[in-house]
C-alpha cells in the first residue's frame, strides 16, 4: 500500500529494536475483553483508478451548475470561484500544515490568518474577527454564549426570520445552559419588528440575520439602539456577507457582535460543508471572545511576525472554564475566503455585489409583471420569497424534470407560508436563465 | 555525521495584502452584466469595504510566497503526539473535487443528491463497524464539537430517565477539550489522578462514582500512549451507577482492527477524520469529528439522519428524542469523502497494518530515545509516547528550547507541555506513514540536541535560527494585543 | 525561574499557600501575589480583578492572573469586600512582575473579621512552605 513505507526488512529491525517479537506482539497489553473477536468486515481495498471510477459514480448522481440551475441560498450559495483561488488553497503547505502552533515555521498560515482576520473585520465594518469557527449556524450559538457570559444574563431574543437552521442550532446549545430564547416575529414588510420585540430589561442579547432567511434587509441600527437601551449585546448574524459589498455593514449599525456563513466567499457549495464561521466582535469583548486569534509582534530580530495570541481564552490552556471548547476550527476556508476577497478587491467585491443584486431585482421584476405576488416588500439582496397560486408543487415538481429548481419551498419551516417558495439568484444566472425561469413558473 | 533536512532555501520576504496593491487592480474576471444597474435603497446602502485592489499576479505571488514559510507533512515529519500528522492522501482531493459534489446545494430534493446520501449513508457503516459501535452522526465539524455532541447525548439520556446529573468524572491525562466540553453541558468535572502505571485504576473511578455523575470521559489510548487496561471494570462501575462512558478517540490510530469500543462498554466515540482518517488538517481545519454511539443512545443522535426509505435515500427528520442540531446543514462533507475514499483505499487488512506500523514506529522511538531522554512512564506505549526535560534541566535548557532547536534540524516539534501529568512533557506520535529512514533521522536529531544540550545549551536557547522567523515576543502579542490591519 | 535565594520576601507581610500576600493599612489590607508567584508565572500579560464592592469569603477566588501560558487563580487571604482595585494593572500588567509588592498591588479589602489576619503565614513559614 503506497501509504505504508514499511518493508520487512524495516519491520524485523524495528521490531528487534523496539524488544517485540511481532506486530501483533506491540498488542500484548490489551486485554481480550477490549479487542475485536473478529476482523473488520470491510469493503475490498480499491486501486486509485477503482476509486475514481466509484466515486464518479456518484457524483454523477447529484444535482449541480451547469446541469441545472439551481436557484436556492438559504444559507449555501453559488458563486464563482476564479481558478487562482482553487490553485492557491491547494498548496501543500497549506492544505497539509498543522495549527500554527510553533509561529516559527507557521508563518505562512499566520500571516494569511491575520490578513483573514482584516478582511473579515473590515467587510463586517467590526474592531476585531476571529480566526473562524464551523459554520455560520454554530457561530450564532457561541455569540449568544458569548453575551450570556458578558452581560451575566440569562434570556435572549432571536429574530424568526433568522435562518431556521441556525435557529434550531442555537437551541440544541443552549438547552443545557438553562438560557431562554425569546422569539421576536418578522412583519408583514418581512422585517423584523423591533416593537415585538417586548420589554428588552434582563436579555443579555437580542440577534437578527441580515439579509434575513426571507432575503430581507433589517433595520439592525433600530434594533441594536433598542437592545443598548437596556444593556443587552446587538448580536447581527448573516449567511451571505456579499449583501455587505452594496448594503449597510453589522458594524455600522452598532453589532456587537456579527457572526455568519461565509461559505459564499469562495468556497464551494459541498452539499453543506465545510463552510465557515465568521465571527467579529468589539475589542472591548476581545477576552470573551470563543476561538484562535492571530496577532502580530516581532521576533528576537525585531522582524514582524504573527503569533496566535489570547490564547488563555482556549479550551487547552483555560480547560473547563474556556470562553469555547473549540479547537480545530476552518482554518483552510478562512483561507480560501481571503484568497476570494483579495482577488475581488474593494472595487471588485462593490461591483460583484451590484451585479447580484440587479439580477435579483430583475428576475423580482419578471416575476411581478407576470403575475406572481412577491409579499414581503422590503429591500432584499440575492433572495426573496414568492407566492405561487395553489398547486405549484406540480409545476416545481416538473420543473426538476427540467433540471430546474425553482427555489426552497418554504412550508416545512413557517407553516403559514405555504405555497411560498424562496427563490436565490447569483451572478451565476444569465439573464437568459432568468427569463426561462420566469416564463416557467408561470407557465 | 549524516546530513540533517533543515537548511535554508529561497524564501521570499511579503507585504501584508493591504500594504500592496494599487486603486482600480483586479484579480478576479468580473461577469458578465446582462441586466440594467438599480441603486440600492439610499437609507441601506453601504459604501463597500476598505480592501486592496489587486491583481491576480499579486495574489498569485502572495499566496505562493506565504506558502513557502510554512511546515507541512508534505515537507517533512509532524510527530505531533494525538494530532496523527499522517500524510494525506492526493486522491482524496480529486474526490471531494467531483463537481458533483463540489457544487451542490444542501438543500436539494432528495432524488437529485442520491450521490452524496448514498456516500454518508455507507460511510456510517464503515466508521461503526471500524469502532465496533452501533450507529452513528457524521454532523458533527471536530473532534470537539463530537465531544459536545457526546456530551448532549449524555444529557439527554439522564433527563429522559428523570435524573439530571451534573458531575462527569474526567481523568488527569485529558485534552482540555473534554473539560470544556463538559461545562458546555453544564457539567461539573471531577477530576480523577491516573496510577503510578498511567492509567486510570477502577478503584480511583469507584471512589468518585455516584448518581450525581453522569459518566466519565475516558481517552484510549490515553494521551500518555498507553492503552487503558482497566477500562472495562471502570465501565462496569460507572455502568453500574446509571452512567455513560464516553470514550475520546483522538488516539484511534492505535487500535484500528484490534480494539472493539462496544466490547470495553464505551457508549459514546467521536472520531476525529482529520487524524485517523488522514483528512488534512489545512492549518488549523476544517476537519470532522463523528459520533459512533451504542446501539441505546441511536434515539438521541444530532438530525437529519440519512435513511433509506422506499426506493431512496433520505434526510429523515423523524427522530423524536433527537438532540437537534450542531451546524446548519449535515456536516462537512468534503472531508466526509475524503475519509470515505481512504477507508476504501486501504481497506480492513491495511487499517489494521496502519495502527500496527504506528505503535511499531511509536514503540521504537521509544526504546531508542529512552536513554537519552527522561522516559517517565517506562511501559510498553502504544502509537505516542512521552518523554521529559528532566535530564536537561541540569543544563537550564527546557522542553521549548529542545522543540525550537529541532526546527533547526528540519523537523516540526512533537507535542510539548502536554499532558499535564508529566511536566515538561515532550509528546512523540510519529504514525505510520513515517519511513525508517526517517525516523532514524528524527531520533539522530533528538540525540544531537541532547548533545547540544550538554556541550552548548546557549545553541538551544537561541534556536531556532533556520527558519523564516526566530522566536516571537508572545507577551507583546499578549499583552498589546494587535489583532488587524 | 529563580533560585529561592534570589527572591524577595518583606517580613512586615503577611502570606498565605496560594502565593497572596497581605499587608495591613488601618483598617484594611492590601493584596497581591508573592515574589515567588510572579517568577513562577512569568511575564504576566493579562490580569481579571473584581468589580469594587463585591464580598468574598476566605479562600474564594476573587480573580485571575495570566502569563501566555497559563491562568492562575487568585484567592482571597481573608474574606472581605473589595474597596479599590489597581487600575494601572488594566494597561500596564507588568508592573506585577517588576514590583509584586509596591505597583503591582491588586485589590484593597475592607475584613469581614478583625482576626482572620492572624491566622496566615509569617514570611518565615511561607518560605519554609516554599523550601518544604
């Protein structure tokens, strides 16, 4: 096997030297109790042209561009990744290199953390972001932690219109925790309202998505001046931080803490996963904040260099009282973004965005013109919801046939918007594929 | 003296991106704009962020230069004990590549993602019968986020049998993971010392067991790389007061094909694919950390589980004492295909050669540095073992000084300061895809600093000189912290 | 780290195990960590002291000390509530380590009781504590 060295030669040598009369007597000490009373039962080992053989297999029994046009975000989104990027994150010395624990000889992936960790800051309009976590659902999570942890308190309030996926996320972390959320219902224009958001004395955090799930943009300012008033943490999650190349960022609003997906910046789709999770904060919450931190200094030779830093935060120094247990974060998709966002520049990334949202609005537009009730009114990005008349489930159903998916059915996660579907559109779709769609669904 | 690896090369120096860069560049080919401009509603409108505009040379060159200061397995030996630094196979990127999968939607119909269910559904198979557990969650994104998978099933267990427990026993020589993980859950840890032999011993886990604890959390092969003989009698006693036993799998690597977790009376594995499963780390992560659990806990496993219904593969949704979710979508799924390509790559008879070839590797290290090094724990070790600094300490030089200075010699630092138990702890795992050759260089290196150590330990003490950079001021960083550009 | 000879260690304090010393000014006391501490820690970047005004008892940890590292816990030589706090410590954590009985001072505590001063370690069984 082209992984294991190892000749018998080696082995008897090794074996001599190491006092064991065999591979199977390295195992001596383990008890029969402990060991398998049969081998494994696996499948037959596959030569490398075998493999690629199976798994072309399947993966030619999935659904993906340019095969189909696929118009769905909710939190996974399809953009284009320039070559550069893939071909950059591939290097060895990135892909295989360890967490920089010894800075000497991790400059690399520290110095390309730190400008990650820049950029991220300043697309988010936030004083400091983090070196990543999973994804943008369990980011929430942490960031409700986080404020539970700051203010001492014990509630939360979180918006509905966040990503109902992150939403059950942050339950399954805080039931344990004894911590309460409270659920703040969207408005008819699809934004949140911060009147329903009830008497905000005691929350530690009051959270909202922008763009919401519903693809709306919020009114972050007005809920994060409601959420100070009372002392609470302004938490504003995202799944698509493009919307902050053409709208107003977390930061400018007065988040204190902005934590999302950044799967969007580059990195594929990947049914799911990996994605990343940005994660931003004050400086003034710095010491509270879960996760790595890049820092910069200088060397014996008083050369600049960068060090991770904070580091009694984490879960190996600080144990059961850490600010997270995380330790492997995404540290290669924080990568692949920052590769994304230097090639895009700030020009680009402004450009990128318009592009985005023109396109949305014109296939929004089609879709009025046709017929079809768009019904949150509100300003979206790259999403927003239709209404399709009663028995569109038929005409989506054919529209797979087509290899087309005409957005996210939204009756699985807000009952009462049955017939509602959710519809995405990135640069990837041609005008063309725009007007097909809409021609289609109307049909 | 046979030549060492570490030498110097062609390394360029590079800017930070923003300090490069000119008004206007772009590296990225903008498409094409079918549709008319619109403004964004003025009230929400943002003015963009402050990035450089760059061209694709610049990026290309950056990225390049950068990549070039860095260690990798690809470069050289990682033998970082309970990380697994094992090579990475290439294939598995050409795997996780396929567009297929590379550009598929989480939340596709599921007649149009058969491809990527099929796949997790098989590779649960594989990671149970590997374990020897019943079922299994590959949502989880590392090793941690399993262990608060674990830790939630733990949970969720003890309030669904009416006693909410808050203590969890966890040994001396635990990752700080586990601790964290625990207080995630609201669980208190009980700390419990490890016996002269390093292990835990059933009278030490009986002494602390009650029914206010909820389990213990084991690690086996423990992080002094030596396997936990006793674990079944500990099962036994905290099974026997209404507990769980969940068992850390870090250190899987040793024991594939030879150990059954179900049989030690674990209830609860996570694997980390990013060790075991040769996933590769990519500076820090991602990785993937899947929960194997005995067959009693399947009910209360992370949804959606994949199901074959009818004539298909599914995301069921459908288990009703579920513990939720931990990421949005189902986990992460690139390196979910690569484990799976590896596993099919070796298959069983290789799996099992690979744990005998890393204890082989591990075990000879550590016959031939015991002389040398201060060996605390003088027992036959499994894939890791650990050494000290105590023989150095005579001269002033410590643990760090003996890790930079090994930089010097082309190699990466094993562990250090870890676990806690040995203090100046020097951790060694080499795994098995370490060559003789190799490894014989390593062990030469390590018998040159301890040499250094005696003859010149100022040599130690300024090391490394090699590499890009020398030591770094990590007060400074501390205490002036400087987070951005 | 230091030889023992090589630290110092005023006999008009009084000490405790976990490495606070206790210096008496009227009627309150003055906090900080030894000598010994602060060499064991090594350069300390970070220190958490309580809100003024908060109570603990003997014994309770009122805060933390931090290296690069490693934490440390800093427990109460006597209980009490806490008066002042050393700001300068916020910007300025060395001091701990250039003066750990002078400017590195931590927190100023007014007693719950009158005699808990008396039942602390002296300099010299301190140091045997240490040598021990």
């Amino acid at each position: 096997m082209r992984y294991l060295p190892h000749t018998p030669d080696d082995i008897a040598e090794m074996l001599k030297a190491a006092g064991a009369e065999s591979l199977d007597g390295l195992f001596a000490g383990i008890p029969p109790d402990c060991r398998r009373s049969a081998p494994m039962v696996l499948p037959h080992p596959l030569t490398e042209w075998e493999l690629n053989t199976h798994i072309d297999r399947l993966a030619g029994r999935m659904a993906a561009a340019p095969d189909y046009k696929v118009f769905v975000g909710a939190g996974s989104y399809e953009h284009f990744i320039p070559a550069s990027v893939g071909f950059l994150t591939s290097r060895s010395e990135f892909v295989t290199s360890y967490t920089p624990y010894q800075p000497e000889i991790s400059q690399g992936t520290l110095q390309a953390v730190f400008e990650y960790q820049t950029l991220a800051a300043r697309l988010l309009g936030m004083e400091v972001a983090n070196a990543s976590m999973y994804d943008g659902a369990s980011a929430l999570a942490e960031a409700l932690l986080m404020a539970a942890r700051i203010t001492r308190r014990s509630k939360v309030a979180l918006s509905q219109a966040v990503h109902p996926l992150y939403r059950r996320v942050v339950d399954t972390y805080l039931k344990p925790t004894g911590i309460e959320v409270r659920e703040v219902p969207f408005r008819p224009d699809g934004t949140t309202d911060p009147g329903a958001l009830g008497d905000p004395v005691g929350l530690a955090a009051v959270a909202v998505q922008s763009p919401n799930f519903l693809g709306c943009i919020e009114a972050t300012a007005a809920l994060a001046e409601r959420a100070h008033s009372a002392g609470a943490l302004c938490i504003a999650a995202f799944s698509e931080p493009l919307a902050f190349g053409l709208f107003r960022n977390p930061g400018s609003q007065g988040a204190d803490i902005a934590c999302g997906e950044g799967q969007s910046l580059g990195i594929p789709r990947c049914f799911g996963g990996p994605g990343l999770g940005m994660f931003a904060s004050k400086m003034q919450y710095v010491r509270n904040m879960p996760g790595r931190l890049v820092g910069e200094t200088r060397d014996k030779e008083g050369r600049r260099g960068f060090v991770l830093t904070l580091s009694t935060r984490e879960q190996h120094i600080r144990r059961e009282k850490a600010t997270s247990n995380i330790c492997t974060n995404n540290s290669l998709c924080a990568l692949t973004t920052a590769v994304y966002m230097a090639s895009l520049g700030g020009s680009g990334l402004r450009e990128l965005a318009q592009l985005n949202y023109d396109k949305t609005e014109y296939l929004k537009a089609k879709l009025r013109a046709a017929g079809i009730s768009l019904p949150f009114s509100a300003a979206t990005f790259n999403e927003f919801v239709a209404a399709f008349p009663d028995g569109f489930d038929a005409v989506y159903r054919r529209l797979l046939g087509k290899k087309i998916v005409a957005g996210l059915p939204l009756a699985a996660y807000y009952p009462r918007l049955k017939n509602h579907y959710l519809l995405c559109v990135t640069e990837t779709m041609s005008k063309d594929d725009l007007d097909t769609l809409a021609k289609e669904v109307t049909s | 003296m046979t030549d060492f690896l570490g030498t110097t090369g062609l390394v360029l120096d590079e800017p930070l991106l923003w300090e490069q860069g000119r008004k206007g560049r772009c590296g990225f080919s903008l498409p094409r704009r079918d549709v008319e401009r619109r403004p964004a509603p003025e009230a929400l409108a943002g003015e963009g962020p402050d990035f450089p505009d760059l061209s694709e040379v610049d990026v290309v060159r950056h990225y390049t230069r950068l990549s070039t200061w860095n260690f990798s397995v690809d470069t050289g030996m990682y033998p970082l004990g309970s990380c697994t630094m094992k090579y990475n196979p290439k294939t598995n990127e050409r795997q996780a590549a396929r567009p297929g999968f590379a550009g598929a939607h989480p939340l596709l119909p599921s007649e149009l993602c058969q491809g990527a269910l099929e796949l997790m559904a098989a590779l649960e198979c594989l990671l149970a019968e590997i374990t020897g557990l019943d079922a299994v969650t590959l949502q989880p994104g590392a090793g941690a986020h399993g262990e608060l998978t674990g830790m939630l099933i733990f949970h969720a267990f003890h309030r669904r049998k009416g006693s909410a427990r808050s203590k969890i026993i966890v040994p001396d020589t635990a990752h700080g993971t586990n601790p964290a993980s625990a207080s995630l859950c609201g669980y208190t840890s009980v700390p419990i010392a490890s016996n002269e032999k390093g292990i835990l011993s059933p009278e030490a886990v009986a002494a602390v067991m009650d029914d206010q604890t909820c389990g213990i959390m084991v690690t086996n092969p423990n992080t002094l790389g030596l396997f936990e003989e006793n674990i079944k009698a500990i099962a036994d006693i905290v099974h026997a007061k209404g507990g769980l036993v969940y068992c850390d799998g870090a250190n899987m690597n040793a024991v594939l094909g030879m150990a059954h977790m179900g049989n030690m009376g674990v209830d609860v594995l996570h694997l980390n694919l990013h060790k075991t499963f040769a996933t590769p780390h990519g500076g820090g992560g991602p990785g993937a950390g899947p929960v194997c659990v005995a067959k009693h806990l399947e009910p209360f496993l992370p949804v959606p589980r994949v199901r074959f219904v009818d004539d298909r593969y599914v995301l069921s949704e459908d288990f009703p004492l579920s513990i939720g979710k931990l990421q949005a979508f189902w986990g992460n799924t690139a390196n979910l295909i690569r484990a799976y390509s590896y596993i099919l790559s070796m298959g069983a008879e290789d799996l099992k050669r690979v744990s005998q070839l890393a204890v082989l590797n591990a075990r000879y290290i550590k016959e031939r540095l015991k002389g040398t090094y201060h060996l605390p724990y003088d027992r036959p070790c499994m894939h890791e073992c650990v050494f000290s600094d105590k023989h150095q300490q005579a001269h002033k030089v410590t643990t760090l000084d003996i890790a930079k200075r090994l930089m010097d010699y082309g190699f990466h630092p094993p562990t250090i300061y870890f676990p806690l138990v040995v203090p100046g702890a020097i951790m060694i795992e080499p795994t098995e895809t370490e060559s003789k050759e190799t490894i014989d260089l390593f062990i030469d290196a390590m018998k040159a600093i301890a040499a250094e150590a005696r003859a010149n330990p100022e040599t130690l003490r300024e090391a490394p000189t090699r590499c890009k950079r020398r030591r770094l001021d990590e007060t400074a960083a501390a205490r002036k912290p400087c987070l951005r550009g | 780290m230091k030889d023992l000879s090589e630290l110092k260690f005023p006999d008009d304090l009084h000490y405790v195990e976990s490495h606070e010393w206790v210096r008496a000014e009227g009627g309150r006391v003055r906090i900080g960590i030894t000598d010994y501490a602060q060499d064991q820690l090594g350069d300390i970047v970070y220190v958490e002291l309580p809100a003024v005004g908060k109570t603990f008892a003997q014994g309770a940890p009122f805060g933390s000390v931090e290296s690069v590292k490693a934490v440390s816990e800093l427990y109460m030589p006597i209980g009490g509530k806490v008066a002042e706090i050393n700001a300068d410590l916020e910007n300025s954590p060395e001091v701990v380590n250039t003066g750990p009985y002078d400017q590195g001072w931590m927190i100023v505590v007014e007693p719950a009781s009158a005699d808990e001063v008396n039942g602390l370690l002296t300099r010299d069984a301190y140091l045997g504590k240490l040598k021990g």
